[in-house]
C-alpha cells in the first residue's frame, strides 16, 4: 500500500564512501524528485525526472547521481561521501509535467549520517 | 521564488487557534500549498490554494491569501496534540511548476 518508498530508512557510513538509496513509487506517477533535508530542516530540491528524463538539476556535486531505470523508480547514487552530506533525503513523486494543481507525494526519508 | 520566509516556531495550548505565516516571492504563483512534517516522516500534503481565491476552508484548516503583500496563511482552529508537527509553505517556480520553493517550516508545539 505504500505510496512512495525509500531505503534504506537509516544509512551511517564512513566519509570516502559511495553508497545509494532508492526509491519507488506506486501512484503510476510520471514525475519524480531527490530532495535533501539538512539538520535545521530546510528543504531544497536536487533532480527531477520526468518519464526517466531528467529535468530538474540543481547545482549539486556532481558527487550525486541520480538513476531513473524506469519511471517507477529514481535512485540517488553519491560517490566519496564527505560529512557535509549528512542530512534526510526524501524522494517525492507526482503525476503532471508542469500545469496546474501538482500535488507531491513524498517518501519517508533516509537519514544519511556520514562519520 | 528562492525566498520562501516562515517564523520557525510557534507554542499553543491545546483548544486555542494556531496561525502559521508565510511570505513568498512570485506573484505569478498559481497554487501555494501547506505540507505538514511530523516527526520522522516525510511531508504530506496538508492543503492548497488557488491565487484567484482570498480564502480557502478546509474542516479546522483555514488558508488565507493576501496576494498584494504576498503573504499566506494557515490557521488550525481547535488545535490539537496531534497538530504538533512542522509545517512548510510550498511554492513553485515560474519557470518549472514541478520546483517547489519550500519555506524553513515552522514547528508548531501543542502544549496540553
């Protein structure tokens, strides 16, 4: 029954690491997001694909890979962590491209603890 | 635009009213939304409204807008414990409606 699913739900790893999270919708939506949640809860979008397109790329490392395999699932690969990434990622999802009312549906979080 | 501004906390007793705040940049916004977090979960659409609309009731939820002064508002008549959560203004970009330009949150404690 879950809407929009991540995991892992914690994630604690070593700075230098690659690790990844993943993420999957079952709303049959077309779009879907990365976003990070740093410690005083301040939410910023990532990336955005829509069909597996990516269109929504804000300026991260380029560190950060997202993967969209199919229109189901986005995944956010990071490669040699450092501790500044530490924060929640959530993944979101929602149904139009870009007219009108777009509600988006987000996931629980992953909570990135890099030491 | 980029500067979605929201007070970061807020205490109430439980009964009273509760009014979240939130300024924000576009005029040409078409929907600002209200998201709510609690604790450990991720945001859930709490509720939305159209930029031709001044006022939007939604059972204890109240949404105001004031497009002059760009300013919305969301009022949580009869609040409870369960309403101690963060709440987040939401508007999208001009260029992009699916970027979202989140406010900070505001925390809302419920006292009993």
């Amino acid at each position: 029954d879950t809407a929009v699913s991540q995991t892992p739900k914690y994630l604690v790893t070593q700075m230098g690491n690659d690790k990844s999270i993943k993420c999957e919708q079952n709303l049959g939506h077309d779009t879907m997001y990365w976003y990070k949640q740093d410690s005083k809860k301040f939410l910023k979008i990532m990336f955005s694909y829509n069909n597996k397109e990516l269109i929504i790329n804000e300026t991260v490392p380029n560190r950060f890979s997202p993967k969209s395999p199919d229109k189901a699932h986005l995944n956010l690969h990071i490669n040699s962590l450092e501790l500044g990434d530490s924060a929640v990622y959530f993944c979101a999802s929602s149904r139009a491209s870009g007219q009108g009312i777009d509600t988006q549906y987000f996931g629980p979080g992953t909570r990135l603890t890099v030491l | 635009g980029e500067d979605v501004e929201q007070s970061l906390f807020l205490s109430v007793r439980e009964g009273d009213s509760s009014v979240i705040n939130c300024t924000y940049t576009d005029s040409s916004s078409t929907y600002l939304y209200w998201y709510k977090q609690e604790p450990g979960a991720g945001l859930q659409l709490l509720t939305y409204i159209f930029s031709n609309m001044d006022m939007k009731q939604d059972q204890r939820l109240t949404v105001l807008l004031n497009k002059k002064d760009k300013h919305l508002s969301l009022r949580i008549a009869d609040t409870q414990t369960g309403d101690s959560a963060i709440y987040f203004c939401a508007e999208p970009s001009r260029y992009n409606f699916n970027k979202f330009y989140f406010g900070s949150g505001t925390k809302l404690n419920v006292k009993p």
